[in-house]
C-alpha cells in the first residue's frame, strides 16, 4: 500500500519488511519480541503496571502545520490524524500516529476514541479490517545525543476497511528497552 505519511519523522526512514537483526542499543530478545505484537495495547497490559494513552493530537494536517516537526512537500495532501504517548507506570514507551484521508468518515468515528487505547477498538473482532505486513526501521542517533524523546526503532502497519486505509506508525521511545528490562512479561511466553 502506498503510505499516507511519506516522512513519518525528519529524517526520511529507511523500512524494512522485518526486524533489523541490529538491535538498537539495550534491546534484547524480549524487546524484539514485544515491538512485533500484533496488539501492543495487549503486550504493554500483559506487562503489568499502570497502562495509559495521552493524546498529543487529533485532527487535520497538512505539511506546514505537523505538530512532530515535518516540513517535507511530499506530505502536502491534507491527512487526519491521532497522535498519542502510551505510557507505562507513567513512562512514554511508544509514540503512535495514526493516519488516514480526511474523508474518511469510518476511520475518523474509530480514531475519535478519547484516551482509550486503539488497539481496543482494532483488535475487538467488531470491525471487517485486513491489516498489512509490518514494516520496521532503525532511527539514526541524531547528533550522538541521547535524547529520551527521539525513538530508537519504528514500526508501520496498514488497515484496510473495505478500501479506505489507515496508517498507523508507531515509534519505540527510550524508555522501551527500561520496560522490556525491568518485567517478567506473561505476553512474550506464547510469542
């Protein structure tokens, strides 16, 4: 499928059809294995601790005006979109976007979903969707700063409701490898 969000971050992503074997720095295999959940709303629960969405955004963009920095003339088309931080015991582990057309009425009634994650209302089984294959990415370390803010790695998939598509990147923050660390987690075992 064609990608909605052609620069989801600055700079452009190289995506890849699967995990690099490179991990980013401080990942190990439980990591790995959470960033390829098919739910990761039912990965980060299944770690135990206190689960949470923030909505950083929603609403229509378009080049000039992407609240994560953008200024790339690829993206003009206008977009509907859902930014959010999911945290866990209060640390932001993953930074998503959702995307899709602003005409999208069906897609735009399902990201309208408040501070509820969005992986309840894909993952329900209420709702006739085809999800792509995931597509990974590695983010260069920008400067060799350390930044708690910049993600370490990236992940992109695509849901197909009867053609109208949704984008939905989402983006590992430092605080993935600490989490991936630090629990015993149940959801890895039947991975």
């Amino acid at each position: 499928m064609k990608p909605i969000n052609l620069n989801p971050m600055n700079p452009p992503l190289n995506w890849q059809d699967k995990l690099p074997s490179e991990l980013p720095q401080g990942w190990n295999e439980r990591a790995a294995a959470l960033c390829q959940a098919q739910s990761l709303t039912a990965a980060l629960r299944a770690l135990g601790g206190s689960f949470t969405v923030k909505v950083l955004y929603i609403g229509e963009l378009d080049w000039q005006c992407n609240p994560l920095g953008e200024n790339h003339a690829e993206t003009a088309a206008p977009q509907f979109v859902r930014d959010v931080l999911l945290h866990l015991d209060g640390v932001p582990v993953v930074q998503a976007r959702s995307a899709c057309s602003p005409q999208s009425q069906a897609w735009r009634g399902v990201l309208d979903c408040g501070t509820q994650p969005l992986g309840e209302r894909l993952f329900d089984g209420t709702l006739p969707l085809k999800r792509s294959a995931f597509e990974f990415c590695l983010m260069e370390n920008a400067g060799g700063q350390d930044d708690f803010r910049r993600p370490v790695a990236a992940r992109r998939s695509y849901f197909d409701w009867d053609g109208e598509v949704l984008e939905l990147t989402e983006y590992f923050c430092r605080g993935w490898r600490s989490l991936c660390r630090a629990r015993i987690c149940r959801f890895c075992i039947f991975l």
